[in-house]
C-alpha cells in the first residue's frame, strides 16, 4: 500500500511546477511521519511530572551546576544534561521527543520540523549499572541537544520521555526547559512590596525593558513577562501588565501586582555518609534491604527570628562518602527510605501539609502529602532518596481550592530571605505562530 502511494505521487510531481512538488512532498512528509510517530501533543499535560513509581531522582540541569536551572542559550554550544534512574529492574527502551510550547506552556501550532533538524523519536542509549549499592538502579541520561536531534527555535519546550509495547505508547517522564535569545536588554532589582498580610514580608521584581533592537508595536499583546521564584512553576506570575510604555522603554512596576511571598530559607539535611549521621539526621538504620533515615524533628518556624544560612533555593545535590565512593555519584549512591517529622499539638483540620522542594518535584499531591500522627503528634511523611544534599520546606494547603498555598505558615516570612527570581520575556510579533523568548536573566534578593 504504501510503495503504491509513493509510486503514484512521484509520476504526479513530475508534471507539476517545482513549488507545488516542495509543498506536496512537505505534505506527504508529514503524513508519513503521522503514521509512524504517534504522539498527540494536544493530549499531554505540559508541566513538570513523573508518571512511573519506578523511575526516580528525575533531574535536567545544566552539566556540572546540578542545583542550575534548565535554560539553554539559542546561539551558543552549550547542553543540558537529563537523566533518571530506574529502580529494581531491568534496563527498558526508553524513547523521547520534544514539544515546542506557548508562553503559558500550552502545545504551540509549530510542527516538529519547524523547531528541530533531526529525528522526531529517539531511544536513549546511555546508561549504566549501579555499582556497589544494596538497590540496584540503572541510570540514565541524556544530552540535549545531541548528534541525533537539535532544536532551531527560542521558547519553551517540554521533553517527554516514554515507552513502547506494540502499537501503544506509554508516558513516563515530561520535563520543562526553555531556550532564550537575548535581543533586547532588560534592567531590573528585587524590591520589598508596600503591601503585605500580617507576619508576613513580601518581596517583587520591577523590570524595564528597552525598546531598542525590537519593534513592539502592541506591548500588551506581543510581550508576554513570566517571573519565577526559585523556579516554581505553581506559583509563577504570568501575563504582568506593563505601568509605563514610550518610545524608549517599557516599566514593570508595581505594589501589589507582582508581589512574592519572600518565606524563609529552606530547610535542609545531608546524608552523604551512611555510616555516620551528617547534618540533621538522628538515626541511621539498615533493615536489609534498605537504609532507614530518621532525620532531626522539625518546627514550626512561624514566630521564630530570622537566620541565615546557606541553602539552594529548593534544589539537591546527589553525593555519596560511603565506603569512599565519591568519583561517580550517579551511579554509586545509595538510595535509602527518609522519615521526615514536624512537631505540631493538634492536627489541621481546614487544610493539608505538604513537602515542598525539588525532592517532591515541587508537586502538591498524595506523594508530597504528610499524615498526621497522634501519638508522636506530628505530621510524617516517608520519602525514597537517592543520597545526596537536599533543600525542602513545608506547605499548608487550605482544602478552599480558592486559596493560593501557604508557603510561610510553618517557615515564617522575612524580608531579609534569599531568593532568586527569574524573568523569561516572551514575544510575538504580529503575524507570528509561536513565542519567541527573547531575554532571560536570574535576579538575586540580596546580590542586587
């Protein structure tokens, strides 16, 4: 059927004019591909998420800078690194692609070959064993871009990792990261916000954007500004207003528009080495076959006084000391069951508590959710981690959908905390069928 259908086409483009062959062998590309790729980018959720239990430690950074964001500069040679582990089973295919993405991280009208030269559908080949470890893993990774698939386009893009049985496809891993191109420059400052709810300290970026370099003709439509604290997608800022516009410059400013909740540094434990207890572990026990860490019990930081200290803004980092294992991290640490416990008299009863940080994917959900325990009156939670150093903090969730989640009631606010706030500014230009990023930059809270 199908040499039947090439036959035919190649005796019809012979007799046409050579545009109309270009456009109808792009069509024909296209349906081909059609019916060997097979997945439908309107029928996956663009966000950052894990779909199998199996598969942990889930990471896409830039190479050396585990606790960096995944942001890729469209004109330079630089990669990303993505990788994962698979636990207690054997190595599968695993197979992936990309889908170019709106501002708002909806699937955006480009076809593949309008944002990337190469294969639409590839198998990730580099992995390895475990070594030396009582859970067996295999880890994987990924360069992106690589020899096999490169993309052309600014914006933002959603990797998305599966597998495949027969004819169906399964979704395994989808993960956000964003290419930019700087051609306008932006001066910006974190600011502390006028307004504020009681005990609680706010902190908001005011930007401007120079109109040099870039013909905006309707800032309101065509520049789309995103700001993110410490790269959390779920309480991102989107579609900001501008609050002065002339020939030479577009002003962001604004008291209660653009304000973040500035919280408190993140809370943070270490357990590198499994023979020792590093900082903020109690205990340490193995029941064959996995370690049991018990960390320091926590409280409640809300009426506590402001202290510095070092964190990463919500990130971890996977090392190992044991049994001097330290050359090869990925592939010589151990995972090991974490007991997490927050000391708090009686239990919640309007709202939900959660772990929060990248070690939870920054998800709200069952796996992220702690119990309460009367006996030790506590809320626990037990979490499956690879051994390293990690950041996290404590959410409370009003069950009133209507209320944004609380990111101070447990940790306190203060102006005085460390955060980054990232500014991704979107364009389209009238006419256009995508949205170009076309600045990015990290603004710090304290190195102003």
């Amino acid at each position: 059927m199908f040499y039947l259908v090439k036959l035919n086409f190649c005796m019809l483009t012979i007799l046409m004019p050579y545009r109309k062959q270009l456009f109808l062998l792009s069509v024909a590309l296209i349906f081909i591909n059609n019916l060997i790729f097979s997945i439908n980018p309107d029928s996956i959720a663009c966000i950052d998420k894990v779909y199998e239990k199996n598969l942990k430690t889930v990471r896409l950074h830039p190479p050396d800078w585990e606790s960096g964001y995944p942001v890729l500069d469209l004109n330079s040679d630089n990669y990303l690194l993505f990788n994962f582990d698979q636990i207690e089973s054997p190595a599968d295919n695993f197979y992936y692609t990309f889908i170019h993405c709106t501002y708002n991280w909806q699937p955006s009208n480009l076809m593949f070959f309008e944002y990337a030269d190469g294969f639409e559908e590839n198998e990730i080949l580099d992995y390895e064993e475990s070594q030396s470890t009582f859970v067996q893993y295999t880890h994987f990774t990924l360069e992106i871009p690589n020899t096999d698939v490169s993309l052309t386009k600014s914006g933002n893009y959603l990797l998305v990792v599966y597998s495949k049985n027969d004819d169906n496809i399964q979704i395994l891993i989808t993960k956000r990261f964003m290419i930019y191109e700087n051609i306008v420059e932006v001066t910006g400052r974190i600011n502390p916000c006028i307004e504020g709810e009681y005990r609680k300290a706010y902190q908001k970026l005011d930007f401007t954007v120079l109109r040099k370099g870039i013909n905006i003709y309707d800032a309101q439509s065509e520049l789309k500004p995103v700001v993110l604290q410490n790269y959390q997608w779920n309480n991102a800022l989107f579609n900001l207003p501008y609050n002065f516009i002339d020939n030479e410059r577009i002003s962001y400013e604004w008291d209660d528009k653009s304000c973040f909740d500035a919280s408190n540094e993140y809370r943070y434990f270490n357990f590198n080495n499994l023979e020792l207890n590093s900082e903020r572990v109690e205990n340490i026990e193995f029941k064959k076959p996995y370690y049991y860490i018990s960390l320091v019990n926590d409280k409640s930081e809300m009426f506590s006084p402001y202290r510095s200290s070092q964190d990463i803004n919500g990130s971890y980092v996977i090392r190992t000391n044991r049994f001097a294992n330290k050359n090869f991290p990925e592939i010589q640490s151990e995972y090991a069951i974490v007991k997490f416990s927050l000391e708090y008299n009686t239990p919640i009863n309007n709202a939900d508590i959660y772990l929060y940080g990248d070690l939870t994917g920054y998800e709200i959900n069952e796996n992220s959710k702690l119990l309460y325990n009367l006996e030790s009156r506590s809320y626990e939670k037990l979490l499956f981690l690879k051994q390293g150093y990690y950041n996290y903090k404590y959410l409370l969730v009003d069950k009133d959908v209507t209320k944004s989640p609380d990111h101070s009631f447990f940790e306190g606010s203060h102006q005085q905390t460390e955060n980054n706030y990232l500014l991704l500014l979107y364009y389209r230009e009238i006419g256009s069928s995508y949205d170009r990023l076309i600045y990015f930059s990290v603004f710090n809270s304290v190195n102003k």
